[in-house]
C-alpha cells in the first residue's frame, strides 16, 4: 500500500526560467519538438515523426473536451472593468451539454476579478456580432464560501443559447502563465482539432499538437484511436501549496465515458494503451476504480472515485481489468444508461501502479504540480533527467510548448 504521506512536494521542483515558457504555439501544430522517454533512455524528434515512435497495434485516447469562452468582461457605466470566469454551473443538471443549451438564463460559480468595484448593482456586457446586438447581465447571487460567487446570467436575444452566447460576448481563457491578452487566434489554436463537447477552461493541451494528416498516418499505421471525456477545470493551474502531497485537496473534474468505449478498452486491454494527456489518462484509471467499487462495496449505487481510493482499497489487487471494467458495464446495463457521467477527484502519484495506461503523450508541466507526480508516477526518477534535458535542449515548456512521449515503467504490468 503506497503511503502518499512520504512524499513530499519539494522532491518534485525544478528551475523553469520564464523565457522558456511558450507565450504563442508554433504556426504548425505538428511541428513541435517531441521528447522520448523509453526504458530509461532518452531521445528527441519532431511531433510529426510520433508514429514512429508508437507500437503498430497501439490505441491511442483522447479527452475530447472543448474550452468554453469563459471570461466574461464587463465594465460599468464609470469605466471600471470587472471580469467574470465562469468555473462551473450550478443549475442543477444531468447532463452538463444540456447546460450549455439553456436559454434565456443560466447560473454559474465563478471567479470575480476587481470584486471591489462590484458592491452592487447589474453588470452590463453588450457586442455586435454578425449584425445582432448581444447583450449580457449579470447578478451577484451569494457568495459561495471559496473564493467564488454565484452568479445569474440573462441575456437578449433570448432565444440564443449559453454556448453561443459565450462564443459571441466571451474570451478563451488562456492560463496565467502566458502573460498576454487572448487574441483571433487563440479561439482556434487553444482547442484540439477533435474537440467536441463544452465543459473546460482549459484546454488538454497534450492533444494540441495533432493534426488531421498526423491521425491519417496512425491509422495507416493500426494505431487506432478512442475518446473520452473530462472537462479540466480551473484546479489544474493550483499550485500544491503543502508540505506532504497528503494535505493537498485534489479538485474535482467531470467525465463521461460512452459505454461503447468501455467495451473497447475492455476488447482491446492487451493492446499498448496511450493516454493523450494528464487528462485521459486521470479518466481512464478512474474507470478501473469505478469497476473496483462497484465489485468491492458489492452495490449498484453510482459508483464515484475520491483522491485517496487506490491508496486505501485493500481488494484491488485481486481485481482484473477486465473484472472491473465488465462491472461497471453490468452498472450501466442494470441502469439502462448508454454513458458513464460522474466526476472523479483521483490523484496519480509516484508508487500507484497503472491500470489501464502504458504510456503517456502529454507537455511538460509545472514546477511542484499534481501533473508533474502523474509523469513522475509513470517514469519514476527518469523524470528529472527528461526535465534537465529538455532545459538543456532548448524545449518550450507548458501549454502551448513541446511534447512527451512516456513509456511506463510498469509498461508490461497494465497489459493483464
């Protein structure tokens, strides 16, 4: 049993100067550099060359979340600017694209900007857009206790969407790192080609640099290709600010996972596996402890995953893969359910021993981040030295930077 207790965050640090932080992408999305990590030995090459690199029968997952347009600008009638990050909504829903679909109003937990200027009163935001006059409002509800507050939004015309109302009146939300405005080009660059469901406010930048000709010759190659869904929120820019990784709070996120896909993984588990990001692969190995739960708590209740469940559940390694994934198919046939929609909170840190994923596609992260014990949980110390090379090798770092490709040292294990 791993004890998270021991491990502290300061073994997971290392210097990232401030020019070798990516502020735009390249003008080609395949074109950046593409660090290889594989039993220990480390090499580079251009991200259009990864199916070479890639095991002929591998699949490959990608999370296909789409960022939303959630930073709303508005200024008030004395010229201050206020703005408004829509975080998550607070509606309540079954379905969070069926939010997206709402008309008229629509009530989110948000980070306000400048909250002093705001001591009451209705925010105003309006734009011309394609000939129509959009307009916005919005109303302070509560204060929800963590640095967020409830707000109503209503909007004219009201027959117009929240999805289209974002993409009118609001702005991508690029990370605070890259230290300028957002800009025409950053609507497009900042999503993956394939992204398609609403639901993030930041993008699963692993999956950036892929192109349409790229996926061709993967398939060209037998490398398939499937997809799952988490929606990143805005806990993934936190920075871990304890001592031992066990007084950290992992954030929550959204997934939803087609049964059709389950049964996938379940026919093609002895394939080499990919996850295209942090993203995919937090959904995955949820997917594995959802199936635990379900065999191990012996119910049907709707199954969930905190950040501590592979750390403190004592029958998993006596539970298969195949096991727990053909639990949780039994769970949504017994529930007439064509998806699995819950949210997960697990947190990957060196010692967990992968599931489902044997190997990672994914950019270089934060200093001390919960992303950068996910790398160091699948390549273990070899982390430092693909970090220091790619210092050393003129890499660019983080969301619009270069690219990984990581071999698990448990490589063999997950193929049960």
């Amino acid at each position: 049993m791993i004890d998270p207790g021991n491990i502290r965050i300061e073994d997971y640090d290392y210097q990232l100067p401030s020019d070798r932080i990516a502020q735009y992408p390249l003008a080609i999305r395949d074109s950046s550099k593409l660090l290889i990590c594989k039993d220990g030995k480390i090499s580079e090459d251009v991200f259009s060359g990864i199916d070479r690199h890639l095991p002929e029968n591998s699949l490959l997952v990608f999370n296909d979340t789409r960022v939303i347009h959630a930073r709303l600008i508005f200024r008030k009638s004395t010229g201050g600017q206020i703005e408004i990050f829509c975080l998550e909504p607070l509606s309540p829903y079954s379905d969070i694209q069926a939010v997206f679909q709402q008309k008229s109003t629509s009530t989110w937990k948000c980070l306000v900007g400048h909250l002093k200027r705001w001591k009451s009163g209705t925010l105003e935001l309006g734009t011309w857009h394609k000939g129509h006059y959009y307009q916005v409002l919005a109303n302070r509800i509560r204060d929800c206790g963590d640095g967020c507050f409830e707000i109503e939004f209503c909007w004219d015309p009201p027959d117009t969407t929240f999805a289209e109302i974002l993409e009118v009146v609001g702005m991508i939300p690029l990370p605070p790192y890259i230290n300028r405005k957002a800009e025409s080009s950053d609507n497009e660059r900042y999503q993956t080609i394939y992204a398609a469901n609403d639901g993030s406010v930041a993008a699963p930048t692993a999956g950036l640099h892929f192109t349409t000709p790229l996926l061709d010759r993967l398939s060209l190659k037998g490398i398939e290709t499937e997809k799952v869904t988490l929606h990143v929120g805005v806990g993934t820019f936190r920075p871990v600010a304890v001592e031992h990784i066990t007084d950290h709070v992992m954030h929550h996120e959204k997934i939803v996972v087609s049964k059709k896909t389950i049964e996938r993984l379940l026919i093609n588990q002895r394939r080499p596996l990919f996850a295209v990001g942090t993203t995919s692969a937090r959904t995955l190995e949820s997917l594995y402890w959802l199936g635990v739960r379900l065999i191990s708590e012996n119910s049907r209740a709707h199954p969930a995953v905190s950040q501590w469940t592979p750390y403190i559940t004592d029958t998993a390694h006596n539970i298969t893969v195949r096991q727990s994934l053909e639990a949780l198919l039994e769970y949504l046939a017994a529930h007439k359910l064509d998806e699995y929609s819950g949210e997960t909170q697990l947190m990957i840190v060196p010692g967990y021993r992968f599931r489902l994923v044997s190997g990672l596609i994914t950019n270089f992260h934060m200093p001390q981040s919960t992303l950068l014990l996910l790398v160091a949980a699948m390549i273990g110390e070899d982390w430092k030295r693909a970090y220091q090379y790619a210092l050393q090798n003129n890499f660019r770092f983080l969301s619009y930077g270069d690219s990984c490709l990581f071999l698990a040292k448990s490589y063999f294990d997950v193929l049960e």
